[in-house]
C-alpha cells in the first residue's frame, strides 16, 4: 500500500518559517518526481513546488525566493521549506507523488498569522 505522510504544518506568524515534511513508503521512490499543492479556504487546489528525479525543482510565481522543495532518497522523504511566510500562504498542504501513478497524502494545515 503506497503512503505519503504528511507532517510539519502548524501556526506561524508573517514572516516565520515552517518546514513540512512528506515521508513516502510503498512505492519506488526513487523513481518518483514529487510536488507540494495547496488549497486555502474557499479556493482550487493549486501547484506550489515540483521535485524531480534528477533534482530538478519547478515553483509557482507566489513562493520562489521563498520556498525550497528537496528530496532525500536515502529516508524516502521529500521537503519543503517554506520562509518569510505570508497570510496568503495559509492553506492545507499536500503531497503528491508522480510517475506510473498519481498518489496524494492526506494534508497538513499551515496558519499564518498577520
């Protein structure tokens, strides 16, 4: 059974750094890209940062600078660290995990505070 564990979310204030964490099991994780998505209140699910096999990392416009996506394959999880949040940063994060099959985790809630 593929899971994604999502971990790190919390209640920060603007300006503050939080860094969730994505622990993968039940797939070859080596051959998976993954990404981070969010979705506030009220709004679409949207792409945030995107890891590649090779290392390679994709962001939205909104958290470049700001936000870092990685991967250590050696403990099968995948981060991202996220600084000088915003109020509009508040969201439910998720893990996404791509390559034959599309898998998501459940979410991790992150508050920013003004």
């Amino acid at each position: 059974e593929v899971q994604l564990q999502a971990s790190g979310g919390g209640f920060v204030q603007a300006g503050g750094s939080l860094r969730l964490s994505c622990a993968a099991s039940g797939l070859p994780f080596d051959d998976y890209a993954f990404g981070w998505f969010r979705q506030a209140p009220g709004k679409e699910r949207e792409f945030v940062a995107h890891i590649r096999t090779s290392g390679m990392t994709y962001y939205t416009d909104s958290v470049k600078g700001r936000f870092t996506i990685s991967r250590d394959n050696a403990k099968n999880t995948v981060y991202l660290q996220m600084n000088s949040l915003k109020p509009e940063d508040t969201a439910v994060y998720f893990c996404n995990a791509r390559y034959a099959h599309d898998y998501w985790g459940q979410g991790t809630l992150v508050t920013v505070s003004s």
